[in-house]
C-alpha cells in the first residue's frame, strides 16, 4: 500500500519523505489555507520535494472553469494529479483530463456507486473519505471493502486512495483490504511508528549495553 501525506505542510512533508516512506502528497483548499501560503507555490515546492503524485484541487464547479484551472495546475509539474469532485462537472472534467494523460484524483467519494462511477470516468485515483463518514454515524472502512470488490470484479485500473485517515487503525484497516494508497496527516503517519514496548525495550537494551562496557566501532 502507498503511503500519501496529506498535508500542505513543506517542512512536515520534507521531514516524512527523509524516511523513504512517502509515495505521494495530497492537499486540499482546507490544507492550502492551513498552511497560509500561495496556491501554486506551494504545490510547486511539493512537487519538487516528492518524485510520486501530488493532488491540487480546482475549485470551480463547471467543467469549463474546472477545466481552465486544471490547465494551469497540471502546467506546474509532472508529478501533478488534479483533484476533481465528484459531481457530474467534476467526472466530465476527470473524463477529459486522463484522456489527455493527465492524473486526476477524484475527491469527496462517499459510496461504491460514486467510486463506479469515477473508475468509469477513467479517474487515476478515487478518493472515499472514511473519517467523515464515522463522523456521521457509518462505518467508513465498508465503503473501501465495497469499492474494492468492485473495482477487482471489472478489473478497473482506478487506484483506490482510503482518503479522511484519522487513526492507525484506518491505516491498518486500509491494508487488510487492499487499499492501493491511503492519505493521512503527518501526525497519524508518526504513529504508525509508536509502540510503549518499542520504546521500553530500546531503554532495556541500552541500560544492559551499558552495563557491558563495549562499544561498536
Ligand atoms: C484528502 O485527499 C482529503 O482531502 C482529506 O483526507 C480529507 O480529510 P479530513 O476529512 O480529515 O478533512
């Protein structure tokens, strides 16, 4: 499973990718007013930091608008994939731009009937949101089983991108299925790497190495 930051957050991102752990970034306009900083320049920066894909949203709602900004998005970098909604505009947009070779994320999934359609729209990546729909009372992680069954019935090439990650359970939830990528914020992705019998263990070794009195080298 590929591993996405989703964050607009450089220093954050520039951090996590010296791990080697980190496939691709993915930003929304709620990130992009988080981080306080230029639209394109931020995403410019990020593109140049990761070698994998990096999600810029438009944010007109026709498909002729939507399809002006994507022009200008996909211009910055290669690595780019625009990031569409899942409306009728959104998938007439995703349907136009991967014909073109262009990436496209389509984003704001909430059912396997959306994802259908976004496969069928040609979409490189579609994005279910587990953690708003828990939010509202669901279990977010049966959409991603659904989907996956879907996709893997047709044969569809649409990656899907378990997107609303708010814990480490959702990150290991997304693997059993068979996510192919799964977004998270930094502070999730740190995480992953905690364990208290981890770190007790690493304190248990050293006071034992300690006592030896050698050293490596
Ligand atoms: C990523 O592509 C999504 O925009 C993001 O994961 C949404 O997460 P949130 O529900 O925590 O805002």
């Amino acid at each position: 499973m590929k591993f996405f930051v989703d964050t607009a957050d450089t220093a954050e991102i520039r951090d996590l990718a010296a791990t080697g752990l980190v496939d691709g970034v993915t930003t929304n306009p709620s990130l992009i007013h988080k981080a306080g900083r230029n639209f394109l320049e931020v995403v410019e920066e990020i593109c140049g930091i990761v070698d994998g894909p990096v999600s810029a949203e438009v944010v007109a709602l026709d498909h002729e608008g939507m399809m002006r900004e994507a022009e200008i998005v996909r211009r910055i970098a290669d690595n780019v994939a625009v990031k569409v909604p899942l409306t009728v505009d959104g998938l007439k947009t995703c349907k136009a731009l991967t014909s073109d070779g262009t990436m496209v994320n389509v984003t704001l999934c909430f059912t396997a009937n959306q994802a259908l359609l976004a496969a069928k729209a040609g979409a490189t990546f579609i994005s279910p949101f587990v953690g708003r729909h828990d939010d509202i009372g669901f279990d977010g992680m049966q959409i991603i089983s659904e989907i996956r069954t879907i996709y893997d019935n047709y044969d569809f090439e649409t990656q899907i991108l378990v997107a609303s990650v708010r814990h480490p359970v959702h990150v290991l939830q997304s693997a059993m299925i068979g996510a192919d990528v799964m977004t998270a914020p930094p502070a999730v992705i740190r995480q992953l790497f905690k364990h208290p019998l981890t770190d007790r263990g690493i304190e248990s070794f050293l006071a034992d190495w300690g006592k030896t009195g050698q050293s490596i080298g």
